[in-house]
C-alpha cells in the first residue's frame, strides 16, 4: 500500500501564540518564503550548517533570546524541532553561519543547544521526506524578560519552546522552504 505525503498545509504555529510585537530578523543565507541553500540541509555529509542570523529592534528590556528553527509540515502532528539555542546573552544580536554546530564551538558565551527531534544538540538542517510537498522553516528568534529560562540541556524542544511563551517580549521570524 502506497502512503499519500501530501497533506494539508499547516497554519502558521506562531500565528496561533499570543500576539507579541515583532522585530527584525535577517539573514545571508536564508530569504523568506525562498529555497533553503542545500549546505544548510541534513541531505549529504557536507551538509548541515546552521544559517547566519542578525536582529535587531527588539525591546530594551530584553534580557536574553531563545533562538529555534521548526519545521511545521513534518509528516505526523508534531512538527519537527531542527534547532533550539538557549541562553542567548542579550548583548548577542548574530550568529554566525556554523554557529549550530554540534560541538557548541560557534556558540556565545552562556548559550547551549538543546537535542533537537533527530537527537542531536545542534542545528540539524532541512530534510523532507523525498516527495513530499515543500516544508516551512521557521526561524525564531525570541526576545526574553529573563536572563535564563532555567531549563537544563536535556529538556525537550517543544517543553523550552512552550515555556518561553511565559517570557516572550517580541518575536522575530524568517521562513525559509525546502522540498526533495
């Protein structure tokens, strides 16, 4: 029996949060509503690097940020959490393309990585299923009122990306899309 990928579009998971007000997220690497570059896919072993990200506008009291990437349209009701960086000092306002990497080398002083849907504390990239309709990334930057959600690295995506609803100041976001 052959199983049908195509599915109805998913809404915007941001759109459906309390409203916050927005700020400036941008990127080199990454256009919103355009293709993913492949070096920044899981589709091949030279792959997988985090995109570089800058903002700014965000509010003055902002005290730290929570950065993530999520891919709404992952076959199953979930979703799929491809990145969570936590503890973003509020003095950082860019990340480097890389900075994702596993190894936490790219990372600013105090901010860790969360094991993402793959297992991986990191930045996994893009990988839809071959076949299947174009999926959304979500990059989201989150503007926090404290220095530290006080979560642990062994927290769960979806648990540190609910609790930062309780301390979300403003919220930038790019999309980006891939498709196989």
């Amino acid at each position: 029996m052959a199983v049908n990928l195509t599915r109805p579009v998913a809404p915007d998971p941001y759109s459906l949060l309390p409203k916050v007000p927005d700020f400036a997220l941008t990127s080199d690497d990454i256009t919103t509503g355009k293709p993913i570059p492949d070096v920044h896919t899981n589709t091949a072993a030279d792959r997988n690097v985090s995109p570089q990200l800058s903002w700014s506008g965000f509010p003055s009291q902002t005290q730290s940020f929570l950065v993530s990437c999520f891919d709404p349209d992952a076959p199953g009701p979930a979703g799929w959490w491809h990145w969570t960086l936590m503890d973003v000092p509020a003095t950082v306002t860019t990340l480097e393309a890389g900075a994702g990497n596993p190894d936490g080398s790219g990372l600013p002083p105090g901010a860790f990585h969360l094991r993402g849907d793959d297992g991986v504390a990191g930045y996994v990239g893009a990988a839809p299923p071959p076949g299947d309709q174009v999926h959304r990334y979500f990059f989201v930057v989150h503007a926090l009122d404290v220095p530290s959600l006080g979560l642990a690295a062994d927290t769960m995506p979806g648990a540190a990306n609910t609790a930062v609803l309780f301390h979300t100041l403003a919220r930038a976001i790019l999309v980006g899309t891939y498709r196989r």
